[in-house]
C-alpha cells in the first residue's frame, strides 16, 4: 500500500471515485441482509481495510495518531459515521442516480458553510450556481412526491451537507490529520448496526458483497482520495469526482436495468451543470 503515495494526485483521486462508484450497484445485489446489517458488515470490513493500511502507514504510531486527533477527531468520526448511515439508508430508498446526483451538490454545501462560518465571501457566480442547485435539487425532491422516494432524497440530501461540515472541520484545523478519525467513524458505524439490527448473522452471498462493499469500495475509495488530495488542486478534485456521479447510475443501469425518470436526469444535469460552474469559475478566480 506504500507504493499507492508514488501514484499521481489526480490519478488516485479519479480512481477513488471509480471505486466510489460501485456503491449503488453491490447494495442493489444483497439478496436479504436488512439495511443495519449492511451497515455493520460493511463498517467491519472497512475497518479492517483502515487498520492493515494505518499499521502499515504509521506502523507503531497507529494508536498514537487516532488519539491525536482529540475530541476534534472524535466529532469527525461521529458526523462521518452519520453520513455512512445516510448513504445506506438513501441508496435502499431510491435510485442509485438520485442519490448520486444529490451528493454531487457538496461543492455548492462548500460555498454556503464557508460563508456561514469562515466568513468567506460568496459572488455573483457563485449566487447563480447555489440557486441553480438548489432547483436541481427541489427538482428531483418534488417529484419524489408522486415518485414515493421522498424520504430517500432527503436522507440523501444529508450526505453533501454532511460532507461539507467534515470538509469545514478540515480546514478550520488543517493541523489535525483526521485520516485517522475514519477508524472512529467505523467502530460507531458498527455499534449502530450491530444494536439496531435483531441479528447480524447474515448469508455468505450478502457476506461477500459487504466485503466489496467495505474494503474496494469504500475503504479504497477513500484511502486513495485522502491521498491523491494532498498534491491535487481542489477544482480538479471537484471534478474527477463526478466520475462517481457519472458511473454510478451507469453500472445499475448496465447490469440491473435500473433507469431513473426523466425527472432525475432533468434535475440531476441542474446540479452538474452548477456544480461545473462553480468549480470553472474557482478556478479562474483562483489562478
């Protein structure tokens, strides 16, 4: 795993998204396994995957660098282990497309918690791409009205607000490596599953599916884009991961036939079209 900090910045955070991707398309495949069975079986194998690249990363330090964090890293791993609930529960709610779409609109959660809080300042550009969306995503929320997947949009409208409040505690305290904290947001996402669910005992099919769904897909996927972060300028991250938006309606549709309404893609192609603006006009005002 030492090896994958040789791979360029932009390279791993486009795999990170590719490995992201297959999220909607593995948890579509449990055959019986209950929403807080999924969640433990995958938090267990994402845990693991942490733990052999953490030891392998600090080695003795392991330990040493999750209490480091502080009470700053155990709120980290709380709001993150939210959002691992989150994604389980809006992917069994509604289409894979819907949700993907809806999480592709942290960039815009970015700009509105940077100006609540770090007191940055919001242009006009930017004004136009929150309002835009903002309608992309009453779009696809009101027509989950009729569509009967209310509540998993709104689950899902979580996650990007979620993310955006991680991303927040990052750069409020770029001091703290909260890399670490994941391993806490994996024990509690455990804890929940394991209390909440009436047991976890589960079949060796769903078993193997929440071994890909807890190692390749979501510890990898994360690994390589806290990595690949570090040396990659924060628009190009943006960017290379829509490839997770993009792919993830895909392989659902390749392999199960899953095709979203109109609806979806109308208000979906809202969102990317706001969430490309912002980061284009980022990039120029930045450079």
């Amino acid at each position: 795993m030492l090896s994958t900090y040789k791979i360029p910045g932009y390279t791993l955070c486009l795999m990170g998204a590719f490995f992201l991707s297959w999220g909607g398309l593995l948890i579509r495949e449990i055959e019986s396994a209950d929403i807080w069975q999924i969640l433990f079986w995958r938090a267990f194998f994402f845990s693991l995957t942490l733990i052999l690249f953490l030891l392998i990363r600090y080695k003795k330090k392991a330990l040493f660098m999750i209490n480091q964090s502080g009470y700053l890293g155990i709120l980290y791993g709380f709001a993150m282990s939210l959002g691992f609930v989150a994604y389980i529960i809006a992917m069994t709610e509604t289409t894979v497309a819907n949700v993907l779409f809806i999480i592709s609109s942290q960039t815009i959660w970015l700009a509105i918690f940077g100006y609540l809080f770090l007191k940055e300042k919001i242009g006009l550009k930017t004004l136009f791409s929150i309002i835009l969306a903002m309608t992309g995503i009453t779009v696809m929320i009101g027509a989950s009205l009729d569509a009967g997947s209310l509540k998993g949009n709104l689950v899902a409208l979580y996650i990007p607000i979620n993310f955006a409040f991680l991303i927040l505690l990052i750069r409020k305290f770029p001091m703290i490596d909260f890399v670490p904290s994941l391993m806490i947001a994996g024990f509690l996402s455990m804890i929940y599953g394991f209390f909440m669910s009436k047991t976890v005992i589960i079949s060796s099919h769903d078993l193997l599916i929440a071994f890909l769904l807890g190692s390749f897909q979501h510890a990898f996927g994360f690994i390589c884009i806290t990595i690949g972060a570090r040396s990659t300028p924060a628009v190009i991250v943006g960017l290379l991961m829509l490839t997770e938006t993009l792919c993830g309606p895909f392989w659902v549709w390749l392999f199960l036939n899953e095709i979203p309404p109109m609806s979806v893609f109308l208000g979906g192609s809202i969102i990317l079209v706001a969430v490309i603006f912002k980061t284009i006009e980022q990039k120029y005002s930045n450079s």
